[in-house]
C-alpha cells in the first residue's frame, strides 16, 4: 500500500473519474439521446446515475477489501475462475483501446480545423504518442495534468448552465426565456422505445468510472479514500448532468438537437450566442485528451495485472511503480487500431462498435462478482456494508445491464457493437482454453524438472512464473 504522502488522494482519483467520464460522449454524443428520448431524457439521466451509484458502490466493497492490482478482473477471477478473469481483463483492455484509438481521429478532426494543413494520421499519431508519454509521468503528475484538463470541462459545463441560466430568468440582456422549448413537447415523444434507446447512449456518457477500481492499488488508504471518491464522483456527475441538460431544454426544441452538433452549441446559438461552436470545440479537445489520459492509466494498470497473473506475455512483467511496459504496449495497440482505421475502414468500424459492449459487459460482471464475494466474504471491510438493499439491489442492476445489452440491436448502429463484443468474448475464451491447455501439457515435464530443484530455487521458479 501507498503511503500518505505518494498515494492517490480522494480528490486524485475524483478528477481521474470525471476526467474519464466527462468527454466526447457528453459533450456531442448525447444530442442523438436527447432527440431521441425528448424531455425524458433528464429522467433516463437520473436513471443512468443511480445505476452507477450501484455499479460504483459494488467495485467499492471489494476493492477495500483487496485494492491489489486487476480491480474487477482479479474479483471475477477469484469468483468465477480464471478464465473469466482472462475474458474480462482481455475484453475490457481490447474494446478501451479501439476506443481510444478511435478517440485519438476525433480529436485530430477537431484540431485539423485550426491547422488544415496536417494531415489526419499524423495528428493521430502525435495524439496518441503524447498520451502515452505523458502516463509514463507516473500517477501523481498524471493527476495534476488530468486534473486540469477536467477542470476545463467542469469550467466549461458550470458556464454553459450558468449562461442558460441567465437566458431563462431574462439575465442576460434579452427576453426571459421561461419555459421556453419546453411548454410545446411532450415528456417521450419517442415512446418507450425512444427512452430506452436514448438509456444505453447515457450509460456511454457515464462510462469510464471503474477507472477509480484500477487506481486503488496506488490510493492512499483505499478503505476510506475509494468510497470518498466514489460518493464525491456519483454526486458531481450526476448534479453536472441532470443540472446542464435542465437548463438546455427550454433553449431549443429536442426535434432541433442534431447528432452532429453539441447539444449545448445548438442550444446557445439558437439565442445568438455565435461564438459558442468556438469554445465548445476547445473543450471537445481537453475532453477527448483528458479522456485518453485517463483511460491509459487504467489500461496500463489492467496490463500489468494480466501479465503478473501470467494471462499476457511474460515480457510485460515488471515490479515498476509505473507500468511502462503495459502503457507502451497499450499506446502501441492504438496505433495499430489507427492504422487499420485508415487502412480497412469497414473493419476498423465493425471493431470500435465492441467499446460499449465492453464496457456493459464489464460492469454486468461487477455485479455478478458481487453476488459471489458478499456469498462469501459478508460486508466488507469489518462488517461495514457499503451497497443498500442487498441483494435485491444488486440482481436488479445486473438484470438491468443484460437487458441493455441484449437491447443493443434496437438502437441504431449497435448491432455490430453486440456482434463485435460476442466476437471478443469467444475470441479470448478460445485463447484461454488454448493457452490452459497447452499448459496442462507441459505440467508433467516441469513437475519433473521442479523434483530435482533444492527448495530454494523452487521458490525462485514460482516468483519468476508468476501465480499458479
């Protein structure tokens, strides 16, 4: 464990949460949720939070318990068998760096606008290169960096709620808009099946808090600073959003939100406020980069975790505080994933489709994991539950995150995401059995060899393999 003084605050691991979370999805993504779902979609973000209150609450039980490295990976591991703990580790890892990678061409798009003359791939390149530089800081500067790029989106979203704000109440030098937009709209003009559409694109909006399980390991005492962290992000994150899509409401009709164009840019330049496409693509690009910062952290930290379990290549080992070996292997998969992109286009799309389903697919196995580790182990830590209403709560939001997945054909686009993510799961279940077997096969010969060893070189051989 970390001591005071190196180890991650809550207030670190807080920014890293939100600088994971708050990013593109938010910021552009959401305008097809809100045209879909309507005013309802306040209702679908209040829903989204209190499923990550629960996801969050659940990751916190078991990483006080044991905040070592692998968060939810080594939870599935020791509850389910390490296979699934391979599957998980793998599948979250594959779908956060296709992700990223896909991250690193929208961010480029967005800088190209002030610099015409570079070209895309190269920006994609340097994008992800920095990134990668930049996480081999090591946690404590990384969260300085991180923390003042989420300050920027934070700025950014107080502004804009405090700027329609002023709209509304007839502040700002016009008309008071009142109820605005909102008098002529009905609650769900989508119906049902618009609501339920418009709730898998808010899950993506709030994706990425697991990445304060992942940085546990390097927290100063998890037992109290991982829940702070947790209830301090649940609260922001949900306060941020519900409060800023509240106040964008009145200003434009949800029919006028295109999914091309932020929400908040359409909302402020209904009003005359022409200069906001300006800003809001400054803060697309803090966004995007916080993001990628952050989301390298943890896929450095799952390598590391993978490797040390002897579940990746035995050359990603290290005893390093930082992981560099992970990190870089990690950025250097980006760029490939950006060269397929340029390279096979349609295969590069079908691929990125699998980051959703990778991310609900890890968080429905948190909640499967917690089912096993409270059958187990009780209320962690001392008898101290942190998760109400067990074990109903906890059945019900796994239920609710399967039938999100398999409701992924109804949103537009998202077939191949469940199809891309089957493909993942069964892809490593494969390689796993390969890998197990091929183990079992030389078992008998190293038993023989491990016969003949004194005690002591014995004992060296399992350091140097790694668990068993």
């Amino acid at each position: 464990m970390k001591s005071k003084e190196k180890g991650l605050s809550s207030f670190h691991l807080t920014m890293l949460a939100l600088g994971t979370v708050i990013g593109g999805s938010f910021f552009l993504g959401s305008s097809v949720a809100i045209h879909a779902a309507g005013p309802s979609i306040l209702l679908a973000f209040v829903l989204g939070g209190v499923l990550v209150y629960f996801i969050l609450t659940a990751l916190s039980e078991m990483t006080v318990a044991d905040p070592g490295a692998g968060s939810f990976r080594a939870f599935a591991a020791g509850a389910f068998g390490k296979g699934a703990g391979f599957v998980v580790g793998w599948v979250y890892w594959t779908g956060m760096v296709l992700a990223m990678s896909s991250e690193a061409t929208a961010a480029s798009i967005f800088i190209r606008n002030w610099l015409p003359s570079l070209p895309l791939p190269l920006l994609g390149i340097l994008i992800i290169v920095g990134v990668t530089l930049a996480n081999l800081l090591g946690a404590k500067r990384l969260s300085r960096l991180e923390s003042g790029l989420a300050a920027v989106k934070l700025f950014a979203v107080v502004s804009f709620i405090v700027l329609a704000a002023l709209l509304i109440l007839g502040l700002a030098g016009a008309p008071p808009v009142g109820t605005g937009a909102l008098a002529d709209q009905p609650f769900m003009p989508g119906g049902f099946g618009g609501f339920m559409g418009s709730m898998l694109i808010v899950m993506f909006s709030y994706a990425g808090f697991e990445i304060i399980g992942l940085a546990a390991c390097e927290a100063c005492d998890p037992r109290h600073t991982v829940p702070r962290a947790i209830r301090n992000t649940v609260i922001w994150l949900v306060a941020l959003y519900v409060v800023s899509i509240g106040v964008l409401l009145p200003l434009v009709p949800t029919t006028a939100v295109s999914g091309d164009t932020s929400p908040f840019v359409s909302g402020l330049n209904a009003h005359g406020i022409g200069w906001a496409g300006a800003a809001i693509n400054v803060v697309l690009i803090s966004a995007i980069l916080s993001t990628m910062l952050a989301a390298m952290f943890g896929l450095g930290r799952m390598m590391r975790s993978l490797a040390d379990e002897r579940m990746a290549p035995k050359w990603l080992r290290e005893q390093a505080e930082v992981p560099r070996r992970g990190i870089l292997f990690s950025g250097l998969s980006m760029l490939a994933g950006l060269g397929v992109g340029l390279l096979f286009p349609a295969v590069y799309l079908f691929l990125i489709s699998s980051g959703g389903f990778a991310l609900l697919f890890t968080y429905a196995v948190i909640m499967a994991t917690h089912v096993r580790f409270r059958k187990k182990h009780g209320c962690p830590p001392d008898g101290q539950c942190q998760l109400r209403g067990y074990p109903y709560t906890t059945v019900v939001i796994l239920i609710a995150l399967v039938l999100a997945i398999a409701g992924m054909p109804l949103v537009p686009g998202q077939l191949s995401g469940l199809l891309a993510g089957g493909v993942l799961v069964a892809f490593f279940a494969l390689c796993y059995l390969v890998i197990k077997s091929q183990r079992q096969k030389n078992a008998p010969g190293l038993r023989q060899y491990r016969s003949g060893l004194s005690a002591e070189a014995s004992k060296e051989l399992d350091d140097f393999d790694g668990p068993k």
